[in-house]
C-alpha cells in the first residue's frame, strides 16, 4: 500500500476533517523525514509507513483540542507535532523550537518545500526565549515531564494561555505533584489509529 492510501485509511478510522492537499502536504512530510533521517538522524523511527501512525497521527489527534491563534511547540525535534498541526491548521500561527541546528536545518527545508506560511523556527533553549508576546498554547511532546516543562516554559503563555502536553499514559504523579502556581485542567484520552500504547493529552494553565 502506497503512503497517500496508508494515510487515507488512517484518516477514515479518526474524525479528522483533512483536505486533499493537506493530505498530500502530511505525505511530502513524511517522504522528506524519511530522506534526511538517513543523513541526520532525525527519528529513531525509520520506515515512512510505521512514521505516519507514530508521528503524523500522534501529532494531529491533537487538532480538534487547539484553542487559540499563537502556539510554540517547545522542544519540537524534527517539528513534531508542531509541522504537521500547522499543516492541519493554516489559520493559526506556529513557533517551532529546538536547541540543535540540524533540526531546524529539516524544519526550514519542510516549510519551505510544503509551502508553510505560518511557521516561523526559532533555534534556542527554552527558558532562555524571550517572546515578545506570549501564546495561546504552549504544546510538547515527549519534551520533559510535566514539572520540567511547565517550569522551564512557565514565562511562554500570554494571561489567559495555557500548556498542552503530548503524553503516553496519564501522569499521575506528575499532576498530583504540580506547582501550585499552575493548576490542572484536564487530560484527555487520544486515539491513535494502529498505536500501541496509549496516549494522553494533558491541559494545564498558570493560576493567575
């Protein structure tokens, strides 16, 4: 089975709502990672098939639970979930962080041969970005546990933003023990079509 048919399969078992175009734009993604992982060693994940379900799938079960216009994606590896939810989400802007060059060398090639107009990379650590103004959204996946991430990003929300963070099971201990300067939201059970493992996704906001 080709990609695009593996992908529309895929699709057909989510309620996503995803164009031809965009379809084929997750496809040209997955085609480019699989090309420079060789050289660059980008995913520890190797074959284009098993990428779609582990980080094109993982990464946009997530849209349906974005709110708001600005989103960073902290820690974002070779832009994930970060390129495939602006792929999903055209309307909506995107910061793409990471710390190591060879990452954002992929990421600008991806937005550049995808044609992305609303996403913009930044190459820095996290706690040492200084927004001029805060997001929506701060998003992660598979970054730092939920303490590291929300102290290390604590100054990336605007007033009424909020964290999302891409999980595998549900942290517990993670939620029981937050900082009283945030407070939990929800968590929220993702499906993720021929994933082993579960996934989770878990809302936090600062207390104000």
């Amino acid at each position: 089975m080709n990609l695009r048919s593996q992908l529309d399969s895929l699709l057909a078992q989510t309620d996503l709502i995803v164009t031809d175009q965009q379809a084929s734009q997750l496809v040209a993604l997955v085609e480019l990672l699989a090309k420079w992982n060789k050289a660059y060693n980008l995913t520890s994940v190797r074959d284009p098939s098993q990428m779609l379900v582990k980080h094109i799938l993982d990464s946009i079960v997530v849209s349906p639970y974005l709110q708001g216009n600005s989103f960073i994606d902290v820690g974002t590896g070779p832009g994930l979930p970060g390129l495939p939810l602006a792929i999903l989400n055209p309307d909506k802007q995107f910061i793409l962080l990471d710390s190591l060059g060879k990452r954002m060398r992929f990421i600008r090639q991806a937005i550049l041969s995808l044609g992305l107009k609303n996403v913009e990379i930044v190459q820095s650590r996290v706690e040492e970005y200084q927004p001029e103004v805060g997001f929506d959204c701060v998003l992660s996946r598979a970054f730092a546990s939920l303490e590291d991430m929300l102290s290390w990003c604590s100054h990336l929300p605007n007033e009424s933003g909020h964290f999302l963070a891409l999980k595998g099971q549900y942290p517990e201990s993670e939620v029981v023990n937050l900082d009283s300067k945030f407070e939990f939201i929800e968590s929220v059970t993702l499906q993720v079509p021929q994933l082993d493992g579960e996934r989770c996704l878990v809302k936090v906001k600062r207390v104000s």
